[in-house]
C-alpha cells in the first residue's frame, strides 16, 4: 500500500499537504475500534445524540470560511460553491440531530387475544463509507449524520484528492465530545481500501458515492458477507424543455446546473433536449449568458467555473467533445482549453455544441465537466425516449408550465430526482438517489435514515 497522499491544488499544481496513507493493520485497527465503539454508542440516548449532533453542526458553522478555503484548495470549486457547500453540510447534520429522536417502532395487531407484536428498529452496526472528491464535505455529512444519528459507528475513507475537508470536519466533530472511535477517518487508495473494507467482518454497511463500476464491484465483493449497501452511482442527467418553457427561467437553471463544480456532479445536466421550434432561441440565449461567465482559481472571488480535478477527467472531456464534432456537431461556443501536465492543472472553459445526435458519445457518457450538448425533438413522447436511453436514472429536469405536460414528463422519466422548472433541487429534508444503475438507497429526507437500521419483532405470546 502507498504510503503517502500528496493533495495538490488543481487550479495551481501546489502541494497544498502530505497525508499519510493508512496501513492495512491501522485500517483494520479503526475498523475493530468502531465495531467494538458501536457496543456503548449503540446505547446513548437518541437526545444525546440529537444534542451532539447539534454541537457539531454549530461548530461546523462557526468555522465555515476556513472549510470553504480549504475545500477550494484541494477541489478547486469556486469559493462561493465552497461557502455554499458548508451550508449544505451543515444542514444534514441538523436534519439528522432531529431525526435521531424520530426513530419510531410500532405495536401491530395480532391475530390472536393471546399475543401482542412489537415492532422496533435498532441502528445497523459499523459504517464503512467511501465518498467522492467533488463535494468532500456534504457527502460525508450526508453519509455519517443519519449513521450517527441511528447509533451507528462510522468508518469513512475520503476520495484521494480531497481528504483534508473531511480530515476537519471529523476534528470538529471530536471537539464537541463525539467519540474518536465512534467517528474515524482512514486515508489510502480505493482499490487497496474497498476490499478491507468489503471483506471485514466488522463492517454491517457500506455507504458509497461515486462511479457505477466502482459500486457494481463494491457491491458483488460485500455479498460474502452479507452486509448491507447503500450506492449512489453515475448519471446522465438530461434537461427537457419543452415548447410553453420560460426561456430566460430555463437558460438561468440550465448554467447553474450545468456549470457548478465546472459539471463536475453527479446531478448536473448532460444532455439537452429542446423542443425544435425554439431551439434556436434557446441556444442563441444560452450562448449570451454563457459567455459572461469566468473561469479561473477558485479562490479568486469572480471565478464561477474552476478547473478540472485532474488529466484523467480532463482527457474524457476533450475526447467527448472530439468525438462530437467529428459526427457533425456544431461548436456554438468554447472548445477552449488551458492545461499544463507538468503542473497537473487542467482547465476546460464552457463549451455549447448544436446538432448532437444520438450516435456521439457525449449523448451515452457522463461528461463530467462544462459542456452542454443541444439536440432537439418533436413529441414529448420522443424526448422521454431519448431521456430514458440510458442504463442510468439518477436525475433529470425538465421546463414547463403546462401542468398536463410536466405531469406527463414527471411520471414517465426514469429518474430517482426530478427538476420541473427547478435546476437544483437538492435539500436535507428530500430523498435523494437514483434509480436502474444509478444506485440503491436513498440520503436525506426521512428515508435517509433506514438504511442504518434494522427492524426487529417481538411476539409476546400467552397474555391471556
């Protein structure tokens, strides 16, 4: 196994810190604390609980800038997203402290005088989690709020580009009287992690963000044991709009979907279906708006489009983007890039192409980075089609002010998010997740929490 992690700034190339990597011995150490931990954290009270969680939102808030700052530093994102993204954070952790005293059990009738049923939940055991480099700070609240909250113990292993935001969070969480073996941190690569993490016996649930590939793999290598999963995997999310759609509405939801993380989330818009008779409307005022916007270091505050987290990511863009003006797409504006490889700083400026057709790449592969490809369609049936062509279902959008139309676009798309007139519609309060291959599970709202618990009856039998 490595035995160090050097996070860099993608905006710069700067060695920004050393992390030591963890050995498989430490890795399986934190595993046998938080299993062992789990035993007495299991037993607090869910007030107490509440109450830590609480103190540790607060103190998340209290030192918000300095997340922020760091955040941008190892991700890159414009420090405005970070600022965004600490509040985001926060709020899972708030959502949680109240459902931590919300875990309900129930009594069920039964079919004889003689027996009562009563139903109970009790949290599930160790969490093992594995989150993503993009949103270092709101995946792992979003993962390790309800675990705590349920009386679960938490294990996590944050993404290698941006372990030193998650790393803060946990100390913070540490100040406010969590456990340190209730909450840990382990720091290594995925594929020497996963397999320890997959294979301990300790382990009763394996939370993980991140590619469907990776989840597919994580989830065949946690049947031995049986553990629980939770995935929330790749997506390919399309935005329809349709012919009655608010064209100033949807260009301004299209760009803040589109271009947050320079289109490096997993819910951003990939792919652009738009009505033909106003198709070039729309890219005319989608082009205008999309000019003004800055790319540059994400500390600098006017940046609103950062750099790409590394040449891997760089190169897939680049590619997609070939591939497409190779098949006959029209580059409406961008196809602009800065990239230095020596330096591993790689920046990709907003790119619109027209003209895309279903025989492009980009219309079949996550882009994961700031180009919005356009085509168009005819029937709302047709739009459907092309927008469930895909082995993913995690989030789309559409544009509409007809309610029989965006009735009909809401129950006929296959996708675990829905946007109607709405760009970003994420919150704490709802279920987030996807359907077909995009996951299993859901995180936030009320239904984010039973995944970290087990229901349990008890028939008492001769009462009579």
């Amino acid at each position: 196994m490595a035995t160090s992690i050097n996070v860099t700034n993608p905006a710069t190339g700067e060695l920004i810190q050393e992390v030591k990597a963890n050995t498989e011995t430490e890795i399986n150490q934190a595993l046998k604390k938080g299993y062992e931990s789990f035993q007495k954290w299991s037993k607090v009270n869910a007030h107490e609980r509440s109450r830590l969680l609480q103190d540790w939102s607060r103190k998340v808030k209290e030192n918000k800038e300095e997340i922020a700052e760091l955040m941008t530093l190892e991700s890159g994102k414009p420090i405005k997203e970070s600022l965004g993204e600490v509040d985001y954070a926060a709020s899972y952790i708030d959502w949680y402290a109240e459902e931590a005293k919300r875990v309900y059990g129930r009594t069920v009738p039964t079919h004889s005088e003689s027996k009562r049923i009563i139903v109970s939940k009790q949290p599930v055991g160790l969490v093992a989690a594995i989150t993503p480099w993009n949103f270092p700070a709101a995946m792992m609240t979003r993962k390790a709020a309800p675990a705590l909250a349920a009386g679960c113990t938490f294990v996590i292993k944050p993404a290698e580009e941006t372990p030193l935001t998650t790393i803060r969070l946990i100390e913070l969480a540490h100040e406010t009287g969590i456990p340190s073996d209730v909450l840990q941190c382990v720091n290594g690569f995925g594929s020497e992690v996963g397999p320890l993490f997959t294979d301990s016996e300790y382990v009763r649930k394996l939370t993980f963000t991140g590619s469907t590939p990776v989840g597919k793999l994580l989830i065949k290598n946690s049947t031995d044991t049986v553990k629980h999963v939770s995935m929330e995997l790749g997506g390919h999310a399309p935005l329809i709009i349709a012919e009655d759609a608010d064209l100033n509405l949807a260009v301004e939801q299209t760009i803040a979907s589109k271009f947050r993380n320079a289109g490096q989330t997993c819910i951003c818009v990939n792919r652009v279906l738009v009505h033909e008779r106003i198709a070039e409307e729309y890219a005319e005022k989608l082009t205008n708006e999309v000019r003004k916007l800055k790319v540059g270091d994400g500390l600098e505050k006017d940046t609103q489009v950062g750099p790409v987290i590394n040449e891997q990511g760089f190169d897939k863009i680049v590619s997609q983007v070939n591939d497409a003006i190779d098949k006959g797409a029209e580059v409406l504006y961008g196809n602009h890039y800065q990239s230095n490889k020596e330096r591993g700083c790689f920046f990709v400026h907003p790119t619109i192409l027209k003209n895309v057709d279903v025989n492009m790449k980009i219309m079949h592969e996550e882009t994961f980075g700031p180009v919005i490809p356009i085509t168009t369609y005819q029937e709302n049936e047709q739009a459907v089609t092309i927008a469930n062509s895909t082995p993913f279902g995690l989030a789309a959008y559409f544009f509409t002010n007809d309610y029989r139309v965006g009735t009909f676009f809401h129950e006929h798309l296959d996708f675990g998010i829905i946007g109607w007139n709405d760009g970003a519609p994420s919150a704490a309060h709802a279920p987030f997740g996807g359907m077909k291959e995009s996951g299993l599970g859901r995180e936030g709202g009320s239904e984010g929490i039973e995944p970290y618990l087990e229901t349990k009856y008890v028939s008492i039998g001769n009462l009579s």
